[in-house]
C-alpha cells in the first residue's frame, strides 16, 4: 500500500478525483467543535486540507500519513505554522513519533479502512494513550450498514446505490469503488465500535450518509 501512495501519478489522479469539497469538509470537521485550547491529530492527513482548516484555530494540529507525496503539500499548506506536527508513518507505528503530546481531539477521513479488521482493535489500542480522557474522536469512511457478512449477497444493491450517491462522477470512480469495497478492509459499524471499545471509547453519535459509507463520533472514556 505504501507504494502505491508514493506514486505521485496515483496521488495527483486521487487528488483531482476525490478532492474535499468545501461542504464535505464542513460535515467531517463539525462534530469536532474546535476550539482554542484543542489539540487534534488526524490519522491520514493526506494534503493536509483538514489541517489547514483547523490550524489557525488549535492549539497544535498533527497529521499522520504514509505518503511522502501527500505530506509535502500539506507542507505547503501549513507553511510557517509552528504548531503543526506531520509525521510520515503507517497507522499502527506512528505512536512513538507522536510521543509526549496528548490530543483532546482526533479524525480520519478514508484512510482507515486500509486497516484489517484483525488490526483496527490494535491501532486503537495503540492510539489511545495519545488522548487524553473526554477526548472526541470522528471517523468518516467506507463502513457498511449491514454486517459484512452479507457482503457478496449486498453488492448489486451497492452498485446501485453508488450511481445515485456519485452522480456523474461514477463512471470515474468504478473501478477504485470495486476494488475498496470487495478488496480492501471496509467493515461494519460494529466491528468498528468493537474496536473503538477496545481503546476505551464508547460511540456518542452515528450517522450512514449510505448503505456503504458513513460517520462515527467516538468520546474517550478511560
């Protein structure tokens, strides 16, 4: 996975296709409620529009990416900004280059479906030391609302779903939208309450913008 993310033809076609959209960007940074005093951490920063959105407003902002390509221009972005933080890693090893920072708030946005099921309770795990109690969480990507069991018996249905929710963008995305659905790691809601479970945070609101991609918001309990 982390060659395909250091190609910088993959990363210029990812970003043209699936770049955030002003509205988009609003819906995933609302349930944080940022404020002055927050720290943040997002998990798959990619170029950093997230960050700069945040930046000017917390305390400190850190981003955790695989990709050499994407980290650089959220280099770019958050130019001159002395309280951001960008670390080049892979989810489950960045918790020792973020060592001696506590965040009160975190998000991450199609990036960690990439984990399987069997490592999203240890990323988790790992994560949870790095927030502090009270701290919220937003998980926005590919989860599916239905138990993944159900997968094969379910893709015509998303295929369906999928042409009315991408409008006149389908065509483009098909073929990516095949592969994350029947290759990567998607799973379900509570597969991935389960996990969040496992660091110590209990689910505080959900929202399934579809049958195949949807929003979390956890809240670190202990």
């Amino acid at each position: 996975m982390s060659e395909v993310w250091n190609n910088p033809d993959y990363v210029k076609r990812y970003n043209n296709v699936y770049g955030i959209t002003k509205e988009q960007l609003d819906r995933y940074m609302a349930p944080l409620r940022l404020e002055t005093a927050d720290t943040l951490i997002e998990f798959g920063c990619g170029n950093g529009e997230a960050l700069a959105r945040a930046i000017d407003i917390v305390e400190m902002a850190a981003g955790v990416d695989i990709s050499k390509d994407q980290l650089e221009q959220a280099r770019k972005k958050l130019a001159g900004k002395k309280n951001a933080l960008l670390v080049e890693s892979s989810f489950l090893q960045c918790r020792e280059a973020l060592a001696g920072h506590l965040f009160t708030k975190g998000m991450s946005r199609k990036a960690l479906h990439h984990l399987t099921d069997s490592e999203k309770p240890v990323f988790v795990e790992r994560a949870a030391p790095l927030f502090k109690q009270g701290a919220i969480f937003v998980l926005e990507d590919g989860i599916f609302d239905f138990d993944k069991s159900l997968l094969k018996e379910k893709v015509p249905q998303i295929i369906e779903e999928a042409k009315v929710y991408y409008g006149d963008a389908w065509l483009k995305i098909e073929k990516d939208f095949m592969i994350t659905i029947l290759e990567e790691f998607m799973t379900d809601y509570p597969t991935w309450e389960s996990a969040f479970k496992n660091g110590g945070f209990e689910l505080i609101d959900r929202k399934a913008y579809s049958m195949f991609y949807g929003m979390m918001v956890f809240k670190k309990i202990r």
